[in-house]
C-alpha cells in the first residue's frame, strides 16, 4: 500500500507531522519501536515550555522559543501546567551571566521578568538576583491522550508500534522501508524523527552525521512539600539546578547541569560501555530505551540534593520518588552560546528524506515548512 | 561492618606542580573517604599546573574501579593558591569541606578522619598543623599578624583543613570575598580548632606571598594603621617641637639668626605639623572605611546558649 509519507518514530514531533499531514488529506505511517508513543524523551525530560529565559546567550534561541510559546499553550492549554510561579535566579559564583545581564536579556527578547527579593527563596549569598517570569509545563502523559485523540479522527494517518526500521533501500522515486516485522513499506517522502536516533537512521542510507554529542541524562522525580507546590527554581547559567512541576503529575522534576547527564559519547553514532551489559539490544546502531535498561547507571540523587539543598532555603522541602533516564543529543556547535537551534534538514530530494533534531517541545512547529 | 556516614563530603584540592605527590595522596584520601562516606565528591582546581600534576589525576581517576564523582576546575590564569582555593570552596557541594592546600603529606593519614570527627565535635573549622612554622619568613610573619589581629585563633602554617557548611556560609557573609582565606575563618567568629602533628610543613604552593602577606596586614590587622599614624603623630609632633624651638631662638637671649630664618621657619615647621595632622585624620577615616566596607556584618556570634 503506497503511502505520502513515512515517519519514524512516535515522539511529539513524528505525531506532530503525522497530524498535520493527515489533516492535508495524506496518507501517512508512523513507525515506532516502542510499544507506545512518548515512550523516551519527550516525556522523560523538563517538561519545560521554553519561552526563551533559559537561553541567556542565544538572543535567537531565546526570541524562536518565545514566539512559538503562545502558539503551544493556546493549541496545547488542557496538556499544560500553568498555575506555579516560575522563579530563574542568577547563581552569585560560576555563573554565565548575572542578575544585571539577565535583566537586559529579558528586555532584548521581551519576556516578562519581574525582581523578586532573594532572600525568599535563596540562602544568603548564594544568587545575586531573583526574577519571577512566565513559563509553563506540559503534561506528557495528557499531550498523548491529546495527539492519540486527534489521530484516532484521521482515517489516513497508521501507527504501527513494537516495530523497527531495520533498512532503508531508495527505489526510484520512493524510499523502501524495511522493518523488523519483516514488512516493506514505500513512500517518496521520509521524515526521520528519532530524536537520539536520528543518526543511527540517517546512517542506515549513508547520510552524513548532525554533530552531537550524546549525553544519558537522568530525570528525578521529587515530591515536594508545601512552600515548593506551586513553585518552579530554575539557577542559571552553569553547574546548577532547577527544580519545577513535572506537568500536571502533582511531582516536580529535579535536574542540574553536572548531575544529569551520567555518561557521554563524542562518536557520530552513540557509543557507550554500558551498552555491553544489554546483551547486544542496545548498540551504536540501536539504541535500546534507557529507561527500562537493566544496565542505567546509579541515581545521581545525593548530589542533586545536596546541590539544590545547598541553594535553596531550608523550607523548601522535596524528597526523592524515583528516576527516569533516556539518552540525549546536544548539537556540539551549541556549547558556547548554549544556543539549541531546531534543525530541520532536507539530505535528499526525490525521494524526500528529511531529518529533524531539537531540544524542545514548542519548537515543533519548525515541521511546518517541510511537510507542505 | 560499620554504617557509612549519610554527610556528604566535598575535598578540594589545589593542583599546583606536585605530579610526584599524586598518586599517594589519591589513595590514601579515596580510601579514608571511601570508608567512612557513603557519597563523597572531589574537585580539584588546577591552577596553570606545568608539569601534568593533572594529567596524573585524570589517569589516576580512570584506572580507579568505582571513581567519585569529580570535578576540575580550570583557571583561566594562574591566580595562586587563595583565589583558587576559593573558587573550589564554591563549588563544592559537600556538608563538610576539606581544603587541601598541597598534595605533599608530611602529616599522619590518620588526620584525615580526625579533623573530620573534630569538626563534627563543634569546631566548625578544624585546621592540621604542623608544631613548627614553615620556616623564618612565615614565622615573623605570623608574629607580628598574631600581636594585632585581636583574634583568639592565632594563625600558624597549615597543612589542609575541614570546614563545616556553616563556617563557608559564615565567611561569604561576613566578608564576600575572602582573599586571605586562613584568617578569614580564623576571624569568623567559629570556633577553630588546630589538630597538630610532628614534622614539617610541606613545601608552599603559593606565589605572590610577600604581596599577600602585606595585603593580609593590612586587611586583618590594625599593624598598618597603627604603624602609619604612629608616624604620622610623630612627625607632627617633631614638627611641633621645631616651632617651639625657632620661637625660642627668636625670642631668646640668644644670637639673632639671620633675617627671615624666624618666618620661613614658622611656615614650614606650622605648615608641616598641620600637614601630618591632617594625613593623621586621613588615616582614621581610611581605617575605618575598610573596616565598613569589608566587614559587612558589624557583631559576630559564636553561638548563643540559653542557660534558664
């Protein structure tokens, strides 16, 4: 059966465009190999509706991020956690930027940031500014109800799950797909957005490598007590920590720059020791969900808490409900400016095989202009 | 088998040039803290090392089965043991934090968990020391900080020392900046204990001394302000005593002296005493902007006990 599109994997942005395609009347599959969709990273991170605060050296990032904020929340509102206070502070030593610059910052990329006393939320002289500023979270688990709902009404669009692109042939005009339930499928169009495997497919046609590095990051699961409920701490722009309402969960998720990330790879396809221990399902070529490894690396907890326990005061209680993990690529280009461009690009025409790879949730509607 | 200790520990150590010390001072510090810590984490702070102390350390940390977690802090330039020692302490994490100033050990491994009990027993800085000073230099030195600091924690050469969260919170209170770390905690009003041991002090790590002693002087003693207006008070009054001497020749039985020696006398010798009255007030006022400026904190409190 000929369909208009083929896309692999089922995260926010492959039934993003599955969506948008089957509402222009296409016939598209999306193949994923987990058994459900939002099984790794998109729902095994922040959560954070990026409205530009965390890009504090990347003006551009900052603006892109803003101007698609409204957009997400307004088509999204019923998936996004909107009642917390989002607090960013500027660490007073090995940080980035500083309160001053961050203030100027906001103001260039126009986003709201109002000064709020340290002392509230600090101990003393570990941050020289607090902001408050306008920042959500979405819900993973509603934004799938959401999508699944929203598919289920478009009778062009297939899932099909538990099933693995194993090759990729170009036959004339079309790509054929091959998966490891031994079907074969063509399209003329490819869209490849496996996130942490984009690589890995793109590699499958001999397609030249995005520059990444890739990181195995943990997400922590926090209850928390009172004072921190309604309450998201994010410390900027360095070794630090952030702590914020995990979508509507009811749990916030804890993350920090040195702590999160456990292992990294600078290969162009992800290398890892502990792959050895997966028994051959995790390799360079395939990654495994890091989730549900036996072989994922110890919580960093004791660090975490202790790094956010050594900023914020002492009523600001949380306490450890578990670990998530999933693997990450960073662009390498953006470790100076920080900056985390979405990137979509085109590496073959006729047949069409696009590649997408960004960071962030509200970014999606960069698919647009590819998918028309 | 004993519990393991829940505190989280932090070690920062100076990296400086001592690639021979590396490897013996890991093991024993990764052993003593591997016993007693459940989590522990070390951060050494190289600062413009030459030759591959930190190379050793990487290589050191890779062939360890289970390394903590670690970090390295480079420093852009090389900015001596105090700033980069600083910049380690800010870092660290840790419930408690040891500094170690060098990786020579000419102390007793034992010392390592010692200082640490004596710290949990209530000296919120526990500092090892040797029982002599470094040498002549740093002996005058510590005499002559140690008759006019006023501190009751008199400062000796030292060889590392344990902080408690408190003591670090203390000292960036009191002063931001510490750029005399040593006396900065001896004069945070904790309470400072020396652990002491027979042998010498290590070789110093530190350049720029003499500039940071005299800084040191000037900072946390009154030596500098004391020594200035004394001389300052003195020439005023020498410069007095000449006034009163060219009167007495004007008035005086005695031979005139030429004309106009009276008058020129007079403005120099009165202009002169008004001069160093005036640097005498100077002073004062120099004295006590620093002391506003650089001590935020106007009391400090060791501890307050509720006895009724």
């Amino acid at each position: 059966m000929p369909y208009d599109k083929i896309i692999i994997g089922a995260g926010l942005y492959g039934l993003y465009a599955a969506r948008f395609c089957g509402r222009n009347g296409q016939r598209v599959l999306v193949l994923e190999k987990e058994a459900a969709p939002f099984l790794r990273a998109t729902t095994i991170n922040q959560a954070r509706l990026h409205m530009g605060y965390h890009y504090p050296r990347s003006l551009s990032t900052a603006k892109r991020s803003s101007d698609y904020f409204e957009r997400f929340v307004d088509e999204f509102k019923d998936c996004v956690c909107m009642d917390f206070e989002q607090v960013y502070a500027t660490s007073s030593t090995f940080s980035w930027t500083d309160a001053g610059a961050f203030c100027q910052f906001c103001e260039a990329a126009g986003i709201p940031c109002e000064e709020m006393p340290v002392g509230r939320y600090f101990r003393p002289g570990m941050c020289d500014g607090a902001f408050l500023t306008r920042e959500y979270a979405y819900d993973a688990a509603l934004l799938r109800r959401k999508m699944m709902e929203d598919l289920a009404a478009l009778p062009g669009v297939q899932l099909r799950f538990e099933e693995e692109v194993t090759g990729i042939e170009e036959d004339g005009g079309d790509y054929r797909v091959s998966t490891s339930k031994g079907q074969c499928e063509k399209a003329p169009f490819l869209l490849n957005a496996s996130y942490a495997s984009v690589n890995q497919v793109g590699d499958l046609l001999g397609f030249a490598p995005f520059s990444v590095k890739y990181e195995l990051c943990e997400l922590i699961l926090c209850e928390v007590g009172l004072p921190l409920r309604k309450l998201g701490i994010t410390v900027m722009d360095g070794p630090f920590f952030s702590i914020m309402p995990f979508g509507k969960t009811g749990l916030h998720s804890l993350t920090s720059v040195t702590f999160t990330p456990h292992l990294a790879s600078h290969e162009p396809l992800p290398v890892f020791p502990c792959q050895e221990r997966t028994g051959g399902v995790c390799n360079p070529h395939q990654l495994a969900n890091c989730n549900d490894c036996p072989a994922k690396p110890e919580s960093a907890w004791p660090m975490m808490d202790q790094l956010a326990r050594k900023y914020l005061r002492e009523e600001f209680g949380f306490q450890y409900r578990g670990s998530m993990f999933s693997m990450k690529p960073i662009l390498t280009a953006s470790e100076v400016d920080d900056s985390r461009p979405t990137l979509v690009r085109t590496l073959h025409d006729r047949p069409r095989f696009v590649s997408v790879l960004s960071g962030k949730i509200n970014t999606v509607y960069d698919l647009e202009e590819v998918l028309l | 088998m004993k519990e393991k200790d829940k505190n989280y520990l932090s070690a920062v150590i100076y990296l400086g040039n001592e690639k021979d010390s590396v490897k013996t001072f890991l093991e024993m510090l990764t052993q003593c803290l591997e016993e007693r810590f459940e989590h522990y984490e070390l951060i050494f702070v190289e600062d413009a090392s030459q030759d591959g102390t930190e190379e050793e350390v990487r290589a050191y940390l890779a062939a360890m089965e289970a390394p903590p977690a670690t970090t390295i802090v480079h420093m852009s330039l090389r900015q001596s043991l105090e700033l980069a020692l600083n910049a380690g302490v800010d870092i660290a994490i840790g419930d408690f934090v040891y500094e170690f100033d060098s990786m020579q050990m000419p102390w007793p491994p034992q010392l390592v968990m010692e200082a640490y009990e004596a710290c949990l027993e209530g000296s919120d800085i526990v500092a090892v020391a040797p029982k002599r000073n470094r040498g002549v230099f740093s002996n005058l030195f510590y005499t002559l900080f140690n008759s006019s600091s006023g501190s009751k924690y008199p400062l000796r050469t030292e060889a590392f020392r344990v902080l408690s969260r408190r003591a670090i919170n203390r000292v960036r209170s009191v002063s931001g900046r510490a750029p005399y770390r040593k006396a900065a905690y001896a004069a945070c009003g904790l309470r400072l204990r020396h652990l002491e041991y027979q042998g010498e002090a290590a070789g110093s790590n530190e350049a720029l001394r003499f500039s940071r002693a005299l800084d040191s002087l000037a900072m946390y003693t009154s030596l500098a302000f004391k020594i200035s207006l004394g001389i300052a008070l003195f020439m005023m009054i020498l410069m007095l005593v000449a006034v009163v001497y060219t009167l007495v020749v004007f008035l005086g039985p005695f031979v005139n002296p030429s004309p106009g020696w009276t008058t020129t006398m007079l403005v120099v010798t009165g202009g002169f005493s008004g001069v160093f009255l005036i640097l005498a007030v100077v002073l004062k006022y120099l004295s006590l902007l620093v002391e506003l400026v650089f001590k935020k904190q106007n009391y400090l409190v060791e501890s307050v006990e509720k006895i009724t």
